[in-house]
C-alpha cells in the first residue's frame, strides 16, 4: 500500500516553526517512501478561518519548499461529514445529550473532586422520547456524542512504542455541537478514510484522542492508520514552547530576521533524532537521512540562537547559482561569483551583504592611525590587474620594508581599506577594492 500523509492546519492564524515541524516531518517520510503528502485546510471554523491565513499557510510552505501533491477544504466537503452523522446516528454510534455547559461543567467539578476521572455518565441514555420532547419543549438543543465501546484499544506507535487503553476509562467525546457544526473529530477522521491516508504523524498531545478516534475509524468502516506522536517542542530552557510567541513564527522569522528556509527545515529536521544537527542545502539530503526509527521520545529544545548558527552556515555553503536570482531581486546585480565567494564566510544573513558591497565599492571613511607606515604601505602597491595573490605578496613588501608583523602588520591595513576590525579575508577582498580606491583610502580619504 503507497504511504500517504497529510498536514492539516486551520488558516486561524499563521504557521509557526511546531507546526511546521510536524510538516516537515510528514513530507519527509512521504518523500522517503515514495508517497503522497496531502495539504488539508481544516477551515470549518467560519468565525476564524481567513483567506488570508489560508494563504499564508500556503506560502509557508512553498517558501520551504514542502510541496504538496493533493489539496483539500474541509469547507469543501461538509457534505461528507452529514452522510458520516447520519451513518452513526443509524448505527446507534451517536446518541443526543441535552446538558448545558454550565451543567457539564458541574459534573465535571463534582468527579474532580471525588478524585474520579472527568467521564461523561452517559445520562443523556436513559432519557425517553418524552424527555427529549420536553427538554427541546424548552428550548434545548441537543449536542450529539459518540458512543465508545468499553473494549480495549491498542496501537503500535511508530515512535511511542506499543499503546493500550480501555474504552471503559475514555468519555464519550462529542462530535455535533448544539449549532449543529460538525467537530473536528469526526471531520478528520472522515477526510483521513475518504483521502486514503495511512500514516497520521502529530503531536504527542493527540495521544489519548488516537484511543478515542480509532474506535470512530471502525464504526464508519475505515482502515485504521498507523500512528507516529512526536514529542512537542519546548524552548531552550525546556519549557513550553507558546505559539503565542511571534519570534517563532515563520513569516517573522523569513521577513524580519532573514533566516534562510534550509535553515529552518536543517534545524526542525533533525530535532528530537540522533542526527547531528548540521547545515544542509536541499531537501533531498534530508530525504535521504529521514529515518523515523530515529526520533526519540525526550522534548526536543528549540533555540532562536541555534538557528541563527545554523542560518550562518547555510550562507557559507551556498553556492552562487543558487542565490544569483534572490541576490539580483534585493538590488545587488552587480555581485558576481568572485565577490559572492569573497564574502559568504562573513554572512550571517543575506541581507549583510550589503555591507561588504559597501566596504568593497562605495566610499567609506577609512581608519588611519599611522599615516606614515600608511604612506610606506601605499608606495609599495603593486600594479594590477589583481587577485588572490595580491595581498600575500604586497603584505610581503611592506613586511620588509617597515619591519612590521602580525596583528602589527596586518590590522592598520585592514582598517585603512575597509574602516574596520573584522572581515572577509583581504586576499579575496581586496582584489574588489581595486588599486585607485585602495590608494587613496591608505592616503586617508573617503573613497
């Protein structure tokens, strides 16, 4: 049977990097075994759910490079949910309640505090068609629950290991609200049988939901997948990591702190597995070192401060005819390969480029604070054309010229044609530079 997968967010708000994780995570096995990876919108929240989330979810993940083979609405299908309502209703699988929420949530308080497990008590089962009758008399409106077996119910975890619960410990969960509005529980599950999904890989945080669901997948007759819950990620100090946090979003992350997007997949990739987390440049190394087998069950942490390493090395390894298109859409047509090479080492995001096209072809105030070994420097350059050799072999002459060595030597020369400390190395550099503004900045002028 071919794998198929599926990521399925709600557009009530924008992606962030732990669910982003989880898409990764799916893409990547589906990739890995040759299957399908399904875009779902679950967008049956009209109260929520924006056009605009929706597209941004999608450009999220183009951004990233997750691809989708498959695309469906929740909004598109609620057809299929009602045939799924009335199928159970039938059976005798979905029954109607008529408790308000404040009674529930009496009842609830009340087992609490008997130290007993907040389980519906199945009342709404005794009531005859003439309490109903009164009730709706009343004005109520029924909320419908699904009626769990008292059977045991048991998976093998792709990354949890076997699991066991009994339907005698799980309550009843509900599907149709008073509204009538069909919920999630059921919606998913309808898509996940009608879609062929195989594989449901989600959060930890869904475990108990997975003893509850599986039970639904066989009253309406469809083939239980298998399960993978990742453990949730917690922030560098291990805890919680809140969605809330708009530093962990990935639009912020792209549009204000210009992190590259194999940085990102690099990162969340390897998170919570044996893997080293190290820098890669496409997805497809990342396919090939997927092994599921690898995740772990401790909370893996997410670090802002990883990721900007991690952002940095991306950088360095890029090779030109990847970025030439982003570089010439951010206004620098004229970096070609040699100045891309001479200063990628130097780049902790795309966007400090700019301050070494700076350095190397616009004026700058250079740092002179011996103007007579700036002189004796400036004498002894040599003529071009220039390269990688240059600065070796005039660095030589002034070396035995003056007498001067080391941080001595090298750091008043640094400064005088760059007007700083700190930089790409000036064999790569200076060549871009060019003798007529090296000249002068040695000669102390702004050039």
């Amino acid at each position: 049977m071919s794998v198929a997968v599926r990521f399925a967010p709600s557009p009530t708000g924008m992606l962030h990097v732990g669910n982003i994780r989880l898409a990764l995570i799916n893409w990547l096995f589906a990739r890995s075994h040759g299957g399908s990876f399904l875009l779902r919108l679950d967008d049956t929240d009209l109260e929520r759910s924006t056009a605009e989330f929706a597209a941004g979810i999608e450009r999220d993940l183009g951004w990233l490079g997750l691809d989708w083979d498959r695309f469906a609405r929740q909004s598109d299908r609620l057809d299929r949910y009602h045939l799924a309502m009335e199928a159970l209703k039938r059976s005798g699988r979905l029954y109607p309640c008529y408790e308000t929420a404040e009674e529930l949530s009496l009842k609830r308080k009340s087992l609490l505090g008997r130290s007993l497990p907040p389980i519906y008590d199945r009342s709404a089962l005794k009531l005859t068609d003439e309490d109903r009758a009164r009730l709706e008399g009343e004005g109520r409106r029924p909320h419908w629950r699904f009626l769990l077996r008292h059977d045991p119910v048991e998976w093998d975890d792709l990354v949890r290991g076997p699991q066991h619960f009994h339907g005698r410990d799980l309550s009843d969960p509900v599907l149709i609200r008073e509204d009538g509005r069909i919920l999630y529980t059921l919606s998913s599950i309808v898509d996940d049988i009608e879609l062929g999904i195989t594989h449901v890989i989600r959060g930890e945080d869904h475990v108990a939901n997975t003893a509850v669901q599986i039970q639904l997948w066989q009253a309406l007759d469809g083939p239980v997948p298998t399960f993978a819950h990742l453990p949730l990620l917690s922030d560098a100090t291990g805890a919680a990591l809140s969605k809330r946090l708009g530093s962990i979003g990935i639009s912020h992350l792209r549009d204000e702190e210009g992190v590259e997007p194999m940085a990102i997949n690099s990162l969340l990739a390897k998170l919570g597995t044996s893997d080293a987390i190290e820098a890669r440049l496409t997805l497809a190394e990342l396919v090939a070192e997927f092994d599921m087998a690898k995740v772990s069950r401790g909370a893996p942490k997410f670090d802002p401060e990883e990721l900007k390493r991690l952002n940095a090395r991306v950088l360095h390894a890029t090779p030109f005819q990847s970025i030439a298109t982003r570089l010439e859409a951010k206004g620098y047509a004229g970096v070609d390969e040699v100045f891309w090479n001479a200063v990628r080492a130097n780049l902790s995001r795309l966007d400090d480029i700019a301050e070494w096209w700076h350095v190397a072809r616009e004026p700058i105030q250079p740092v002179i604070e011996d103007a007579e070994f700036a002189a004796a420097a400036a004498s002894l350059l040599p003529a071009e054309p220039w390269d990688d050799t240059t600065w070796g072999a005039w660095t030589g002459a002034v070396k035995t010229a003056t007498g001067r060595k080391g941080k001595a030597l090298f750091m008043p020369l640094r400064q005088a044609l760059t007007g700083l400390d700190h930089g790409p190395e000036l064999k790569n550099l200076l060549p871009l530079i060019g003798r007529e503004r090296a000249s002068a900045r040695l000669a102390g002028q702004v050039s």
